[in-house]
C-alpha cells in the first residue's frame, strides 16, 4: 500500500494557484487510474485504487496547506503504515515550470505545506516530487505569487508540470525512486523534456 499526497488549499479561490499544483497532479494521476478522490477521511479527501502495478491510496488534505501534516500524520496512522510508503508532491518556486524533482529526503525548502509534513512525521526521509512554478521576473511577495489564479500560459505550463509529475510518480511505483530521480532531476524545460 502507498500513500500519494497532494499538497493543496480548499476552497474553489484556490484551485487554479500555482500553490496547488499538489492537487492537480493527483487529480492527474486520479484520472490515469479512474480512481475518484472524492471520500472524506482523515481531514483528506481520498480514493483507492491501483496504480503502477501497486494498491495506493490517492489523498488531498482539506487542511489549509500550512496544517497539512495533521492530514499526512492521520492518513499514515490509519493506513498502518511507515513513512517510507509515502509519496509527497508540492510546488516549488525554485524550480522552472515544467520540471519536477524527486528526492528521498531534504529540508522543506521554505515550503510551509512540506514543512507542516515533515514536523508531523518526525523526519525528512520520505518520498517527494517537487513541481516547479518558479516566476519568470522577479517577485517581490513569493506568498502572494503562489497563492495568484494561473494566467492561461502558466496553466499550460502547468499541465505539462502535472503530466510530467504524474509520470515521475508511476516510475517510482514501478521500478523505485532511484530510477525515477536518475530520469526526471536531469531534466529541464528545453522542448524535448516536455509534452503538450
């Protein structure tokens, strides 16, 4: 059993806001197993089903994204199993749109949504793909960058993030972590690492 989450905030004001790219990407992965996240459970909505060969259970908390380790640390708690079994996605600022990175283990990064996860688990080691939404000038507020509704070239860019960040997670399902980091950290936003 593996746990996905996909960092996020509630709230229709929210959905399409480069903080939420989380959701997105489980909603992506959601529609690639034809498993609806839509059972309230453990401040979280979640679904079942399988995915790259595995049984997973596909979570958004409904926590704000600063609380969402309350959500991350129930879901854990309930399914029974061990930190090593979750798969975390987040937006990051310091990456490029259009890139994603996985990683075993690391800080937050700044992240409050990652940070609130890792202070209810007790440790950074854990599965993550972090999803790039990285301004293309500079930003004075990143809080209020984030938290702006996507224009549409952003939500272009944003699909093609989601996409890749699905893929990353089924390469970790199917052959590990260590394949999917060698495949997708080396990668960037040049036209021949992304799809429409």
């Amino acid at each position: 059993m593996r746990l996905i989450v996909g960092l996020g905030n509630p709230g229709i004001e929210y959905a399409w806001t480069p903080h939420n790219l989380g959701f997105l990407a489980v909603d992506r992965l959601a529609e690639a197993s034809g498993v609806r996240v839509e059972r309230p459970e453990a401040k979280s909505y979640i679904g079942r089903g399988s995915l790259g060969g595995e049984e997973v259970v596909l979570a958004k908390p409904q926590t704000m994204m600063n609380l969402s380790g309350l959500a991350v640390r129930e879901l854990i708690d309930r399914l029974e199993i061990g930190s090593n079994e979750l798969i975390v996605l987040w937006d990051e600022v310091a990456l490029p749109w259009a890139t994603v990175r996985v990683g075993v283990e690391g800080s937050a990064g700044g992240h409050n949504g990652a940070k609130s996860v890792i202070g209810a688990l007790g440790t950074q080691e854990f599965c993550r793909v972090r999803l790039g939404v990285q301004p293309d000038h500079p930003v004075g507020d990143l809080a209020a960058y984030v938290l702006h509704p996507m224009r549409r070239s952003e939500m272009e860019l944003a699909a093609e993030t989601v996409e890749l960040a699905a893929q990353a997670v089924e390469m970790i399902l199917k052959e590990g972590p260590a394949k999917a980091m060698n495949q997708f950290n080396r990668r960037n936003a040049s036209p021949e690492n992304t799809e429409s």
